[in-house]
C-alpha cells in the first residue's frame, strides 16, 4: 500500500551559495527534473561539489525535507541581491508555476532518489563483514534437506544445527570468506561472507530448527553457515558530508564484483570505519599518487598526490566501509589513497 507524503513545503528557496559549496561557471539557468535523476547528478550541474547539497539546503530551516522532489519538478537559479540562488518549483503544463507553503501529498516511491540505489540495493544482500572467522565457524549450519535433496532452494524447508538467537525469526545462509588486514599496518580489519539465501524460523527444537528458505542465491548445501538478519535497512535517503576528522587517510581494498578497474557506481570496500568517525553518508576524496624512476638520476621519485574522484560510505563497520563511486575521471585502483574531501 503506498503511503501518501505530506510536507509542507515545495522547495520556495532551497539556498544561498556560499563558500563552501561555489556553483559552477557553466551551470545552467533551470532543469528540468526527469525520471532515472538522482540529487547528486542534478546538484552536479549546479555546485563544483555535488555531495556538499545538505550544506546548502539545510540554511533554510523552514523545509522539513529538501531531499524529497520528483520528476517535474523545475530547479531554476535566480538571482537575489546580486546573490544566485536555487529555486525549485513544479512545472505543469510546459510553463513554470512558482508555489508558496502548501501541503501536498505524493507518493513516497516517486520522489528521485539521492544516489542510484539499485547499484546498492542488491550488493547488500549479498556481501557483510563480519568481525573474524570465528563467527562464521561458530554459526548454526545446515544439517538436512527437509525434501531429502542434496541442494535447497527457495520455497524448501531445511533443518538447522546449532545454538540460535530466540528472538530472531530471519537468517542469513552463507558460504566463503575472505580476510582483509590493513595494508600499512597488517592490522586485521574483518572478514567479508558472501550470502547464498535468506531463511525465516518456523520453529525451534533444542538446538535443531526448522526453517523455510525464503530466498537463494544460488543453491543451499549441507554444512552452510547461518548468520541472524543484520537489522540494518539500506536508506533510501542519504545526507552526505565530510568526515569529522579532517585527517583522516585510507585506502581502497578491494572492489566488489571481481573487476580489476574501478569506475562509476563500482562498490568498494575500505580499511576506515565507525572508528575513524565515519558514518552511512560521508564523503571521502580519491587521490593516485603515481611513482616514476628519474631518468638522470636513477631514483623512484613519488609524484604529488592527484584527486581522482569521490566515494560516498553506505555501510560502515568497526573497521571498514561498503563505499560507492560517485565520481571518477580516471580508472581507480586498489591501493589509492582516501582523504577527508
């Protein structure tokens, strides 16, 4: 069932430009909100950085939720006092009518989202980091196909071993790990699973549970790992910033999905986390510092460091982050160094 959203506002004045979030020089005058937009690609094309929109929109108290527009919607810049500033209004008709304070209901599911989440949406379900091995090896496994198959599938009872949460209803079912350690340190940061299905508890008997596979990745077997549903729901709105620590350096290890190169929408993952202060949102500026041996000389001279691009976090952990590229203008790497932006 959709639930209507009412808001009080329809974007009068968004926000004064100040210094932290310049507009570009060849921003244009208005555009025109379309489906398939998100908020960073359309603050794109007015700020020199993107991601710094919450900064600009929060100067304005009286808007419950700046984040919330929708295709049709018209964002125009105008001028105030010499000062540019961004509108946003709804377009009907081809013709631009500016609203004051009104209510208005919309459906949630159409307002544009802040980032491409289905870039994110279907990792998530699939990749989670744990703290050591040792939480895996712990976990309850299967023990038996309820069918008296070898392998289960989604819609299939299975029979599972071991010592369970009694509150939980919802597992995970997973196979693999890789461990990463910290490249500069060799501290060890976590352990990345990967999931083959979802379960939900039917009932419990001493240490054997019945459960019924709700989803599969790919096919259940015997000896799998059960890990209790992280609780933790993919937001769908997300309000970007900088890092509270101004020094803060990491790096990227791994990208997800087996490329060798890095790009737009990749997901990554990184050795800073909760601990270095970051949160779902935060922003981290990418920078190559290439090495080259000085022909006169012989030596390996290293380069003044380069920014390449931006990440935005998603998913933060003790240790590491789940990140996503949100900009690049070169191919990325594994080993290139993140800053506060």
């Amino acid at each position: 069932m959709k639930k209507a959203l009412l808001t009080a506002f329809l974007w009068s004045l968004v926000a004064q430009v100040w210094a932290a979030a310049p507009f570009r020089d060849d921003r244009p005058e208005s555009y025109t909100v379309v489906k398939g937009d998100t908020l960073w690609d359309i603050s794109a094309r007015f700020l020199e950085n993107p991601w710094q929109w919450p900064e600009v929109w929060s100067l304005n108290p009286q808007i419950n939720n700046p984040h919330l527009i929708y295709p049709g919607d018209v964002v125009t810049l105008i001028y105030v006092e010499g000062k540019p500033r961004l509108t946003v209004s709804r377009g009907e008709a081809g013709r631009t009518i500016r609203l004051g304070p009104k209510i208005r209901s919309t459906p949630l599911e159409n307002a544009i989202p802040a980032i491409p989440l289905d870039a994110i949406s279907s990792f998530l379900d699939v990749s989670r980091v744990i703290s050591g091995p040792e939480v895996l090896l712990s976990a309850p496994y299967i023990l038996a196909n309820g069918q008296e198959k070898v392998i289960s599938g989604a819609g299939d009872t299975v029979y599972v071993r071991g010592n369970f949460d009694k509150e939980a209803s919802a597992y995970g079912a997973y196979r693999g790990q890789k461990d990463y350690r910290d490249p500069r340190t060799g501290e060890y940061l976590g352990t990345m699973v990967q999931s083959v299905g979802a379960l939900n508890v039917q009932r419990i008997t001493n240490d054997i549970a019945t459960m019924h596979v709700t989803r599969a990745n790919e096919e259940l077997r015997v000896g799998d790992r059960l890990l209790v549903s992280e609780e933790r729901r993919l937001a769908t709105s997300f309000y970007p910033a900088a890092p509270k620590g101004k020094d803060i350096e990491g790096t990227i290890l791994d990208v997800i999905g087996g490329v060798s190169q890095i790009g737009l929408y990749n997901n990554v993952l990184i050795n800073l986390g909760a601990r270095e202060g970051l949160e779902d949102g935060s922003v981290l500026a990418i920078f190559r510092q290439n090495t080259i041996r000085d022909k006169k000389t012989g030596e390996i001279v290293r380069l003044p460091a380069v920014r390449v691009g931006h990440i935005m976090v998603f998913r933060t952990y003790e240790k590491m982050s789940f990140a996503i590229v949100m900009q690049a203008s070169q191919p990325l790497h594994t080993g290139d160094v993140l800053r506060a932006p």
